[in-house]
C-alpha cells in the first residue's frame, strides 16, 4: 500500500465555483455522460456523515476495463476553498 498526492490547478476564464461543481460536485453524473465506455456507472455504496465526507463510492468500469471497479472513500470537501481529498479502497 502507498499514499499518493495529487494536486490539480487550472488556469480557466471559467469561475472557480463553477469549475470545482462539474469537476467535483457534478462528477459522478458527468463523466458517465462524456466516458460512457469508459465508466459504466457511480453508486453510493454507504452513506455517512453529512452527506460529504465518509460517503464511499464504487465507480463502475465499462466493459474491456482493466479493472472491474474502484470504491473511493470522501475524506473532505471545502467547497469555499474548492478543496476535495479522497481515498481510494
């Protein structure tokens, strides 16, 4: 097991709410949309928390994948800061 960071910045005319709520809020619903083949689905596996963070979600490969699925755990989401961590499980 290993811990990987990565840190994304973006230089856009786009606002920075409005970039942080498709690439973050918005995710789960979009990248089905512009992937279909890539990604099949996004289920909420358990919900905890406020709905935020402890929220673990397994995003569903589509056929021809590597790999069948990914569960991802939220450990925190600051939208004021347009901060999002998680942990992949």
């Amino acid at each position: 097991m290993g811990v990987v960071t990565y840190e994304m910045e973006v230089a856009t005319t786009i606002p920075p709410a409005k970039m942080f709520k498709a690439f973050v809020l918005d995710s789960d619903n979009l990248i089905q949309k512009i992937l279909p083949q890539a990604i099949k689905s996004v289920t909420i596996v358990t919900l905890e928390g406020d709905g935020g963070a402890g929220i673990i979600k397994q995003v569903n490969f589509g056929e021809g994948s590597q790999f069948k699925y990914t569960k991802q755990r939220i450990d925190g989401i600051d939208q004021e800061n347009f901060s999002y961590r998680y942990t992949v499980i």
